[in-house]
C-alpha cells in the first residue's frame, strides 16, 4: 500500500518551498560538468548512476560531458521507499568492471553518507584505480559516514527535499527544481 496518494504529492508540491529554480539546478549541473571534463576528459572513466535518485542528474550530466566513457549503474538503498536509512540493500548491479579504472559515481543527494560510503567500499574492494563521488545537492547535516565528494552541485539545509531525482514518498523525483517539504509553522 502506498503511504501518500499522488492527489496528496501534489499538495505537497503545491505548498513546498522552492529552494532552487530549475534554472538554478540547471547551472550547478553546468558547473558540475565542467569541473567533471577538467578531471576526468583523460581518464576513459566508468559513469556509475546511482539508482533510482541519480537518474535525473545523470541524465542531465551525461550530455554536458564533451569526453569518451562508458556507463554502468547500480541500485542500493538503505531507505526502500521509507523516510529512515537502514541496512544497504544490493539490488542490482556493478555489471562493468572496475579494476585499474577511475570510477565516478552519479548520486543525487549526500545526505547520511552511508549509502554512498557502502558503494565506494564496494568499488575499491573490486579494484577501481580511483573512485570519486558527484551529488547534485549536499545536505548540510551531521553524517554517519565520512564521505568526501568530489563534484557538488548545491546545498541544502537539513529538511526533507525533492526534485530532480530526490521523491517525496516515492513521488515528485520529475519536480522542476529543488523543493523542501513546507515547515509547520
């Protein structure tokens, strides 16, 4: 059964607070992709997407990167369609190798840490070269894990956010722009 109808998601959007435009989201990707040619344009990279958040910003990155690589995704999750983290969750891929490969993985928030710590684990132990991380937000809080990130996009305070590949209880991943839940007042 699904917690929330889209009827109530769209409530939800309707009263959120916008904290970037799309057109916003839209420069930081930009700027993301820039710095990502400047370091990798030379290193025949693997692209990782992070399922299911980073679809969105790894879609939008990939046409802005002006270099050969090759792609792979995984999908590992500690939230499972709940609000809190638990245990990591492998349910599908690496399916590319990464040995003696420079490895970037494609996410669309940094919030605990845990998720994105438990898929760097996993490459290094395969045998990457190198593995570095790009978020299209950072959440600024207290993490479990001590994740360093290579390429941001924004930051966001400590609230519940969506849009551009971050649900709101499964839904509004397709919001234009980057949205926190309304606080009560």
């Amino acid at each position: 059964m699904k917690a929330i109808s889209a009827q109530q998601a769209w409530e939800v959007l309707r009263q959120a607070d916008c904290l970037y435009p799309a057109d916003a989201v839209e420069a930081a990707l930009d700027r993301m992709a820039q710095a990502i040619t400047a370091r990798l344009g030379h290193e025949d990279p693997l692209l990782v997407c992070i399922m299911t958040g980073g679809v969105v910003p790894f879609g939008k990155l990939l046409p802005r990167l002006q270099f050969p690589f090759e792609i792979d995704y995984v999908h590992a999750t500690r939230y499972a369609g709940r609000l809190q983290g638990d245990q990591l969750q492998w349910r599908a891929g690496p399916t590319q190798p990464a040995r003696d490969r420079v490895v970037l993985l494609v996410d669309d928030i940094l919030d605990e840490g845990a998720t994105l710590a438990g898929i760097e684990a996993r490459y290094r132990t395969e045998g990457a070269r190198d593995v570095l991380k790009a978020v299209l937000v950072v959440k600024q809080r207290t993490r479990i894990c001590d994740v360093s990130v290579e390429f941001v996009g924004l930051d966001v305070p400590d609230r519940y956010v969506f849009g551009y590949g971050m649900d709101y209880k499964g839904y509004l991943r397709n919001a234009h722009g980057i949205y926190a839940e309304r606080l009560p007042t």
